[in-house]
C-alpha cells in the first residue's frame, strides 16, 4: 500500500469520527471537556507564563547589549571641584551650539599627571591623556541624527534644568553600564529604562512622546509651541478630515499638524 | 500528562495572550521601525565645534580667498572670504568643492614608484628618503656627465616661492630650462614688454570700465580671476557698463553681454584693425594720448587706413560695415572703454597680432595705466633672496639655450614656450631631455596634440610628478612625490590673473595632512640638500614654512591675520613715467616685430576640400579644463545636452546640422587632420553655421570615475599653430569633419 | 493676530545678473550633504536642490537669446496659507508648512517614498532617492553634522537651509535676543553666488531687500508689484516665495509659461 492510500484512509477515519461525535453532540462535549479541561488550561497558563517571561525578562536582556564605558568617572568628586555646576564642563559654546561631554583638551588642565592611585586614573592618564587619544565614551542620552535638538532654546531661553531630561547622573559615583539596542543601535536611556515603558520621571525616557509631554504641560499657555507625536498627528488629521473642526487640535506654526512644524526638532 | 493537540493549541494561545501583554512585539515592531529610518550604512556626520580658517583657494589662478567651516579637525565646507579683495563673500562652483579634492579618491597617499611599464597604473610605495635620493642620485648623474642642461621642469606658473624655488635650484643646478604652462598671460605680457617696454603683467580696471568691447574673452566662462569678474560682471548692471561680446558662438558672455556680435572665427585682430580705422578716420581717437604718448602711430595709421577699411573688413569677418562703424563710435565714444583679448578661459595665448591690435585699440583711446583701463603691473617684489654661487658645470648648463626655443634668435622676447617642447624632443634636433620634473601641471591632458606630447614624454627617461593627485601626467611618471593638497600647505598665492593691483594670497594649513604627503618646497629643499655643494648652499632654509615665513617678512604677521596682503591702491602712473620703451613712448608698431605687412591671420591645420567645416573649443566654468578636472559635484553640474552617459555633445547650427544629415542627439564622427573622435550632435542656434563646438575639460583618462572616460579631450583633436613672432600657440581651431556614425 | 509676527522666507533672484555659473547648485550640495553618483547625466535621476535651467527664446542664429534659471524649492504658499502642492498631498505627514517662516519642510525620517508630492510639484523641485548615497572611502569627512544624509527610499529637497536658521537662532539666544537681523540667516547658495544674483530674507518685513526689490502684494498672496519682478507658473496659484527680476520681456513670459492658443483661466475668488 502506498503512503497515498494510507493517508486517504486516515482522512476517511476522521471524518468518521466526526459523524459520530456531529450525531450526539452534547453527550460529547461534556466528556471532553471533563477530561481534558484541566490539562487544556494548564497548558494555556504555560504558555502564558512562559511567553511573559521570555517577554518581559529574557527579551530585554538579548535586545540589548551591555557595554561598559571606557574608563569610570565620578561626577560628584568633580562637581565639588568645579564652580559652575554641570555647566563647567558641559559648556555652551560661543555660537550657542552645545558642548556636550567634554573633550581630552578639558581635562588635560589637571590630569596632564595622575591625581590619586584609581585605577581608572590611571588607565586615563596612560592610554589618553599621554598619548592624545579622546576617550570614546558612549553616550546615554545620544539621540538619533533625524533629531534637532537645541540646548540653548531649553536651558538660556525656557530655563529648564539639567536634571529633568537627564536625571540626577550629577550625583552619580560611578557610570553605570551602557545598554545598546541591538536593532536600533540606540541607548536604552532614550527609548527607556522599563522595558514595558512605564515612567516615573521625567528623565526616564526621551522619546519623541516625552518631549510632547511636556511642551504640551509646560508650555499649554504659550502658542505654537506644542509637540505631537506623528502618530497621534496623523489621527487628528484623520479626524479633521472625516469630522472637520472636532480634533482637539491646537494652534501651532505648521498648518499641516497645527502643532509646531517637523523641522523645528527634525533635521 | 499526555500533550495532545488541544494542549498544544492550548499553550500556543496562551503564549500568543503572553505575548500580546509583554513588551515583545511592540518593542520590535517600533524598533524595526526606527532601523529602517536609520540604517547603519547612511553615515553620521559626527558633531563638534565648529571653527573658520581663513586661507587662499589655489584651483585655479584666480586667487580667491577661502573660508573652511571645520566641525572639531574634519573641514565641511568651503566658503569664499568675506571682504577679500578678489573675491568678497563669493566663491566659484570649483573651489566650492575643493573638499572632494581633499578627501577624495584621487589623492596620492604616498610616494609612488612605478613597477610595471609607464601608465600601467603598477606602484610600489616608497619612503620619502628612498625617492628624494633616487631623483639626487639621477640628477647628480646628469651633472657629472655635463649634462645638466637636460632637466627640465614644467610648472603651472613662474611666481610665487615654490615655483621660484624650482627656478633657483634648477638655476644652480644648471639648466635653463623652467616651462611655464602657457596661457593669453603669456600673450599679454609680449604686448606690454614690445608695446610699452615693461616686464609687467596686465591688470584691468574692469569695476571702474564702463564699456568692455571683448574679442572672444569669456568674462564669466572663467577668463581671469573668474569670481572677480562676475562680480564686475554684475556691478555693470548696477552702473549700466556695456558688454560687447564678439565671438562665433552664443557663450554664457555674449548671452549675458549687452550686444553679441557673431565673428568668422579667427579674424578678430581684422575687426580690431577695422575698428581702429574707424576711430582713426572720424578722428575720435585720443589726441592727447596719441601726440604726446605714443611713437610710430603715422606708419600704423596709414597701414590701417590702407588695408582695413571697413568694407573690407566686413568680408572677412562677416559682419557687417554698418555695425563695425557703429562699434568704433560708441566705444571711442565711452568715458572708460576697455578693449580685452584672449579667447574663452585664455587658455591659449593666441597671436601676438591679435594680441596687439587689441592693445592698440585700447592706446588709441588713451586708456592705458588710467583709472577704468589697463594697467602695466609690476609683480611685487618680495622675493629677495641671497645671489646664487653658481660652479661651472652650472654656468656651462646655462649657457646651452633653452629647448622649447624661448629667448632664442628665432623667439626672442618669449620667455616660455612650452607649446613647443613635445615638436623638440620628439624631433631631438637640440638636445634629449633627460629628466623632467611636473609641478602645478598636467600637461597629458592641457597641451594641444596629446599623441604628439605623449610620445615626448616616452621619449624622457626620468618623469617626475609633484602632484597631490593621480593626473594623467601622474600615471605617466616614473617617480610621484605627492604635495600636500592645497589646504594641507602653506603658500603664498601671487597676484591673479588681470588684478590691476597687487594681492598675494596666503594658503594655510587647514586640516592636518591626511596622507604621507609631503610639501613640494620641502622636498626641493632636501633634494638641493641631498645634492650638496653650492646646490645645498642656495637653500640655506631647514623647511619650506621657514624660507616662506623669511620671505614674506613683516608681511607673514598681517596675512596670517588677514589671509592675504593687499598693496596700496592702483600705482596711477603718470605717462611719462609708463613706458620704458627706446622711445620712452607707447610703440604702435614695434620694429622688434617686423614690417606691419607681416600682420595677417593664422592658418590653422587643414585643408578646406577634405575638412569643410571649422571646429572650434568652447569653455564653460563648469568644466574644470588646467591642473585639476571637475569634482564629482562640479560633474553633476553639467548639462546633459554637453554630456549624455559617456558622450561629449557638439554644438551643431541646425543649418549645418542639415547639410549633413544630423539630427538631435545623433553619433557622428569627427574626424581632424590630428585626431577622431565619436561624438553626439546638440543643435544649437547659437552658433554660426559650419562650425562644429566642442567643451573643454573633459576626456580625462586620470582622476575618479565621476570624471575619468567621459566625453573627449579637446586637446587630442588639435596641435599646436606657431605665431611667427612670439613662437606661442596661435591656434584657433582645427579644420574638422563630420560623418555619421 | 498671529500671522503679524511671522516670517515669510523668501528669495529674489536677477536673472540679469545671473551667469549660469553653478555655484549655488554646488554650495547647496556642499551645504546639504547631497549625495552623487558616477553618472549624473540623467537629469531626472541626478539630486540637485538648486538646479539651473537654460532657457532660449527659440529664435534661430542670429537671433537666439539664453537666459539661465536657478530654481531652488519655490517653498509655495498655496491658495489658502500653507497649502503647498506637495504638502497637501503626502500620506504620512512628512512634509508641512511652517507659517512661523513660510518654508516646507520635509522629513526623511517620515517620508515612506511614495513619491506623490514630487508628482504634485510643478517646478520638479523634489529629489527622490533610487540608491543609498555612497560616499567614496574617506569622503564622508566633509559631510556637515547639521544636515542628516538621506537614506535610499526617500523625497529630498531645498530647505531653504532651515539648519542655519536654527544656528542664527541658538546664537541669538545664547545672545539673549529672540529676534533675527537679516544677515544672520542666509542661505548657503545666495552666500556663495559670485555674481550677487540672489537675495534672501523676509518677505513681510518691508526693511529687507527682497521685500524691496519685489515689493509683493501681501493681500494678494505676494504677488510681485515690480513690473520685472514675476514667479514661476504664476498662474497655476501656488504662490511660490521664490522670485525672479528680468528686464527682458521674453523671459519673464517663459517664467509663467502657457500655450499659445490656451485661454487664461478667470481668476477664482481669493481667500485671502
């Protein structure tokens, strides 16, 4: 017999089975479900289970990759050292642009020669200062080249501080380890610490959604200055299309979004 | 516990519940997302500080000053210098890519040697010490046997330190033989020294000239200093300076020009002389000027008056007696008339008579070293070093006269004439040239008949290159001891191009060498040192910045600063004092250069039964055509009715277009008494019929894919035609062909 | 009202003056990042911002006549404020008008390539991505931090250098000024013209130079009320913020180019 004929025979059995269990329905039903209900849920609690897991604590720990920074650095040894606060090093310059984290040329003022016995001193000292390298520290909060952002329009013109997109890193001992999105390439610090995107505070994330949040709290009195996410643009102008004048739209410098223009943060 | 399909079903459903309420999907979908919008392989620019260096673009001679916007050491973008006096804030489309040149892929990265046979394209990399000894150990060998007036060196230009640098040691080493790459400069500078008596360049007053009658210059196809004069350009239509341009084809010129005049190609001294009749005749010369100033002007008046009047000058040069009357009266007429020459970028230096009948036109209206004229400009003197100890074998090589026949009894008020060089050395009727040094050149590509000058060159057995790129000169080499690029190095850039004052331009380091390069200054330095003797005497410097920074004295402090020095204004000379001549006056007809009869047009090559129709060059500022081509962006510039794939478009009148059954965009081949070439056919109204134009600056066989294989040199279809007097290249055209193909 | 404050970011470009050098086609390209590929004869492939015409009035020898045409980004208005041909087409929202400074923005990042506002742009003054951009080996050192390189897939075009808007701004902040002086933000094609050709600044501000050079008609969309000042295909409405001077006739009638025999289309009522 061949292969053929034994799989049309198997196919001819279920469908017997089928007539029979199709003539007596109720009867049926009822066994199976006593016999395998328990199994049948427990197994659906398995799965469930695992995949929360594989979910929420496996998956982040393949997505991202840990990578530690070059040297340690503790900012509150040098914050005590300098006078301006963050802004003695991470300076703006003349032409408004920021610094950003500071060059070998910054620090070289006073560790031209090791201060204090830390291995991290030395190790700076001996692989960068002396031989002229920069450091290629990895930056958390490094945002996407699509993103404009303006330092000097934040902190010299709406006077916000430091802490609130970058947290309290200030008072930090040491660097904490550098978390890359594998696909993205990005830091975890912009896309968030929780993996289910929860957020506390304000530095928790800096995604587009997060500077919207708080052009729309903290600016709600001030024109043309809110941000939405393209997304939920796209919903409002969806919306103005189908039911004109509904969108709970506001008054911003694109006509298009009625929100600020793109380009104010995309470049 | 037997897992059978429900249970099965069952775990995949809650796995799927699991995974709808755990981050998973969601996370990878947005992450997804934002990798297609950020692909690793779109690069990004890293960020920095932003900083400005201020320093002289050297692409060309147009002497601009440049202003590099760096991001931390990474230059990003070239800007013209704001308040430069050649320039002012703008910048032409070749020097505003000068970073392709930088960072490009046609840089030579380090010394080569060559391995395989000459212009294989097979180097091995040598150091610095091994290639600067190789070239002491051949140059010490020629100079042994006696034979030192067999190098030869052929610079882009005789000033500045490095090209006088070259001088100096091939002075002391002892031969005679620095070529000048030749230019409408060359033509100019004849006519200043026979007509006034002055070794001086010329500069005009264009910004305060109020009629320009041009014979064919390409005001704003790149003649001159090429920023310069768009912005006189402009400054015309501000004040209402008229622009008469008189050339065969409708250039951007005579487009832009108040009246275009189309010209038999070749007869524009004719119309110079027709247009001298005129003023002559009505009397609306400048008496003054002539009685006083000038000397012989009875013998060249009559010669006009006799043979150019203007019926007869209408014949030859096809237009007509009522519009070269009407010329003559409206430019004698001007407040500041300005009669210019040299045609399209004055790559050619074209015929001396031409040259001076031009001239003649501009003393006739007594505008010579006056305000809105032409100026007789003295090169600055700030190049002063100690006299030269030369031994005798240095003596001897001098004496044996230049090869390329420059000062010789045939020619001998030219100074450089390297048009004859390739006829001399293929012929070897003088001497061999034993070794050759380029610098500032590529005369595989620039000279006119490329197979003439390629088989020159495989006639010399040592070929150095001092290029920072692969030029076709390069890939022909034996030995490439690359520059620095032009923002690598510092230079001083001399006066450019028919500035009727003085600058000088500093070229400074605006990156860090990106290559094992090494300055050309430097390197002649460690060779004269490597030769000893009185050779290593005369270069007492440790470095180039040293001997340039000595040079420059005071003035190194203020162009640093600056990036340039600028000389007080135009020196107004009073006419008594301009003209060193025997007479001591302007000579209308210089008995240097024989009876007035000798006046007559060029011949070009060929004959006019096998090649009906003329084939005429055009230039256009978008095709780089002297020591560098076009960049990639310059390259994208072009138009594709000049360049379709890998074809060079001729511009055809639909006329002649016609009588040869040639429509638009179709092959055909043209063929010259020098060389072939396939080619597209443009129609093109703006051009007189039977002649066929084609762009220069292209046909490169060296530099990048963007540039290298596309379209034809126009210098492997036309050889070089011998003025009589100057023994310049004279050529207009060539006789020219045209089948399909 | 709102709209008082705002600015209206346009150029004038003279024609008269204008030499066809292409300088600005280049400094834009060194500006923008704008990549380049070995053959860039194909024009309709070839990405150029800035990108100059030659026109003739088709006049046969002697008589022809050629005028060259730089034609950036006309950044329209639209009939109604704001509504850009290209604008009001794109699915995704990756381009939109800005009444701050009247330019048109367009987002890479955004734009998924349809490619519907280069079919709805009449002056062919979008660029589409057919290849990633390549850079030969070591090349990318020039490229600017303040222009994104644009990845295969998607529309570019003139931006009027809106990045030098926003660096003018973050310098007169660190100033202390909210305001802008007319020489701070200039595009990088009208820096770079050697002739002097173009001029850029505010169109609602009477004491810049393009405001005085064209002095446009506010009520009716800025239409120039120098009788040599005209924009392109005025016709069509798009009410572009790009203007051109010509003192020759023939030139300013192939700047509104129409057929001969077609109808001028009556006026429809303005919005104004």
């Amino acid at each position: 017999m061949s292969a053929l004929d034994n799989n049309a025979k198997e196919i001819a059995k279920d469908a017997g089975d089928e007539g029979v269990t199709t003539s007596s329905p109720e009867i049926n039903q009822k066994e199976q479900d006593n016999r395998s209900a328990g199994p049948v849920i427990l197994f659906f609690i398995f799965g469930l289970f695992a995949s929360l897991i594989l979910g929420w604590i496996i998956f982040p720990k393949l997505l991202y990759s840990k990578k530690k920074q070059p040297i340690d650095f503790n900012h509150v040894l040098h914050v005590a050292e300098v006078e301006d606060g963050c802004e003695s090093c991470h300076f703006f310059r003349e032409d408004g642009t920021y610094s950003g984290v500071p060059k070998l040329e910054q620090c070289i003022d006073c560790h031209e020669e090791i201060q204090g016995d830390s291995p991290d001193e030395i190790k700076f000292v001996e692989e960068y200062v002396s031989k002229g390298r920069e450091v290629p520290w990895l930056i958390y909060s490094r945002q996407p080249d699509c993103v404009f952002f303006s330092h000097a329009a934040h902190v010299k013109v709406a006077g916000m501080d430091c802490v609130t997109c970058h947290g309290h890193i200030g008072e930090s001992e040491s660097l904490k380890i550098y978390e890359e999105n594998r696909i993205t390439g990005y830091s975890r610090d912009i896309w968030g610490k929780s993996i289910g995107g929860f957020k506390k505070n304000t530095w928790d994330r800096m995604k587009m959604d997060d500077c919207a949040e708080c052009h729309q709290e903290k600016t709600a009195n001030i024109e043309r200055t809110d941000v939405k996410t393209p997304t939920n643009r796209l919903i409002d102008h969806l919306i103005d299309v189908v039911y004109p004048g509904t969108s709970k739209s506001g008054k911003g410098s694109s006509i298009q979004t009625e929100r600020d223009a793109c380009f104010v943060c995309h470049k | 516990m037997k897992i059978d399909r429900r249970s099965f079903l069952s775990f995949l459903i809650g796995g799927a519940a699991g995974t709808t309420l755990s981050p998973l999907t969601w996370k990878l979908m947005d992450d997804s997302a934002i990798w297609t919008q950020m692909w690793p392989w779109t690069p990004v620019p890293e960020d920095g500080e932003a900083s400005y260096v201020n320093s002289a673009c050297s692409l060309c001679s147009g002497g601009c000053g440049i202003t590099v916007r760096k991001i931390d050491d990474r230059a990003v973008k070239i800007e013209g210098m704001k308040e430069h006096p050649v320039n002012n804030g703008g910048l032409c489309l070749l020097g505003l890519s000068g970073l392709q040149l930088l960072y490009g892929p046609t840089r030579v990265r380090t010394p080569l040697k060559r391995v395989g046979k000459r212009g294989q394209g097979r180097w091995e990399k040598i150091s610095w010490k091994d290639a600067v000894s190789e070239v002491s150990e051949t140059l010490g060998e020629l100079r042994e046997k006696g034979q030192s007036h067999t190098a030869g060196i052929i610079s882009g230009s005789d000033r500045g330190t490095v090209p006088r640098l070259f001088d100096r040691f091939l002075t002391v080493y002892g031969s005679p033989n620095l070529m000048r790459t030749s230019s409408i400069i060359d033509s100019y500078e004849l006519t200043l020294h026979l007509m006034q008596g002055v070794q001086a360049l010329p500069g005009f007053d264009f910004e305060n000239a109020d009629f320009i009658l041009s014979f064919g210059s390409g005001i704003i196809d790149g003649w001159g200093s090429p920023v310069r004069m768009f912005r006189a350009n402009s400054t015309w239509c501000n004040t209402g300076g008229k622009v008469i341009q008189i050339e065969p084809r409708l250039s951007n010129t005579a487009a832009k020009s108040d009246k275009w005049i189309p010209i038999n190609p070749g007869t524009e001294a004719s119309l110079a002389l027709g247009i001298a009749h005129v003023i002559i005749k009505e009397s609306l010369y400048d008496a003054g000027f002539i009685n006083y100033y000038s000397e012989g002007f009875e013998d060249w008046k009559r010669f006009v008056l006799d043979e150019y009047g203007p019926d007869s000058v209408a014949t030859v040069t096809g237009i007509d007696s009522t519009t070269i009357i009407a010329l003559a009266r409206s430019f004698a007429r001007a407040s500041k008339p300005l009669a210019i020459c040299g045609r399209g970028q004055g790559t050619t230096p074209g015929s001396l008579n031409e040259c001076t009948a031009v001239h003649a036109l501009n003393a006739l209206v007594g505008n010579i070293n006056k305000k809105g004229g032409i100026f007789a400009v003295a090169e600055p003197d700030y190049i002063n070093w100690p006299e030269i100890e030369m031994d005798d074998s240095a003596a001897a090589g001098m004496q044996k006269g230049r090869l390329d026949g420059a000062g010789s009894k045939k020619y001998p008020f030219s100074r450089h004439l390297l048009n004859r060089l390739p006829q001399a050395v293929n012929s070897g009727e003088k001497y061999p040239l034993k070794a050759l040094f380029v610098a500032g050149a590529n005369p595989l590509y620039t000279m006119s008949d490329s197979k003439a000058v390629k088989k020159a060159f495989d006639k010399v057995p040592f070929v150095v290159s001092f290029s920072s790129y692969m030029d076709e000169t390069a890939q022909n080499a034996d030995l490439i001891l690359p520059n620095h690029a032009y923002l690598e190095r510092y230079e001083d850039i001399p006066t450019p191009a028919g500035m009727p004052k003085p600058v000088i331009g500093l070229s400074r380091p605006v990156v860090e060498p990106q290559f094992n390069t090494k300055h050309t200054g430097d390197v002649i330095i460690l060779l004269a040192k490597a030769m000893g003797g009185n050779i290593a005497d005369a270069f007492a410097w440790n470095s180039y910045d040293e001997c340039l920074k000595e040079t420059l004295g005071y003035k190194w402090r203020v162009m640093v600063e600056k990036g340039f020095w600028s000389y007080p204004d135009i020196f107004v000379q009073t006419h008594e004092k301009s003209f060193d001549t025997v007479s001591g006056k302007f000579e209308f007809a210089p008995k240097e250069t024989g009876s007035l009869k000798q006046f007559k047009p060029v011949n070009i090559e060929g004959d006019k039964t096998n090649y009906p129709l003329l084939l005429i060059p055009y230039d256009s500022i978008r095709l780089a055509n002297g020591v560098v081509g076009d960049p990639p962006f310059v390259m994208k510039s072009v138009d594709d009715t000049v360049l379709k794939g890998t074809d060079v478009f001729i511009e055809l009148n639909p006329k002649t277009a016609g009588e040869h059954g040639l429509r638009e965009g179709q092959l055909a081949m043209l063929s010259t008494p020098v060389g072939k070439a396939r080619v597209k056919v443009h129609l093109f109204d703006g051009i007189m019929p039977g002649l066929v134009a084609l762009p220069r600056g292209l046909g490169h066989t060296a530099f990048d894919d963007y540039l290298a294989g596309k379209g034809i040199n126009f210098n492997e279809l036309i050889g070089p035609v011998e003025d009589s007097v100057s023994g310049l290249d004279a050529a207009w055209g060539i006789r020219v062909k045209l089948a399909k193909a | 009202m709102k709209h008082k404050k705002a600015k209206k970011y346009g150029m004038v470009i003279d024609l008269d003056k204008c030499t066809g050098c292409g300088s600005c086609m280049v400094a834009c390209m060194a500006e923008n990042n704008v990549p380049f590929r070995k053959d860039e004869s194909d024009k309709l492939l070839s990405i150029t911002w800035m990108r100059i015409y030659k026109l003739t009035n088709g006049k046969p020898f002697p008589n022809i006549d050629i005028c060259y045409l730089p034609r950036p980004c006309m950044h329209c208005e639209g009939q109604h404020e704001g509504h850009s041909p290209c604008v009001t087409v794109c699915p995704a929202i990756a381009t939109d008008y800005s009444i701050e400074t009247g330019i048109v923005s367009q987002i890479y990042t955004r734009c998924f390539g349809c490619r519907y506002c280069m079919a709805s742009c009449p002056y062919h003054a979008r660029y589409f991505n057919w290849w990633d951009p390549v850079w030969p080996d070591g090349m990318e050192k020039y490229l600017s931090p303040n222009v994104s390189p644009r990845m295969r897939g998607v529309v570019e075009k003139c931006s009027f250098c809106f990045h030098r808007y926003q660096m003018a701004k973050e310098k007169a902040f660190m100033e202390g000024r909210r305001e802008l002086k007319e020489d701070e933000y200039q595009t990088a094609c009208t820096q770079a013209c050697p002739a002097g050709a173009i001029t850029f600044g505010d169109l609602n501000n009477p004491n810049h130079a393009v405001h005085r050079m064209v002095k446009p008609d506010l009520k009716h969309h800025g239409r120039p009320t120098n009788p040599n000042a005209f924009r392109l295909l005025e016709r069509l409405g798009t009410n572009p913020k790009v203007y051109y001077l010509s003192s020759r006739e023939w030139v300013r009638r192939a700047g509104d180019n129409y057929l001969e025999k077609e109808v001028k289309l009556k006026k429809t009522v303005h919005h104004g």
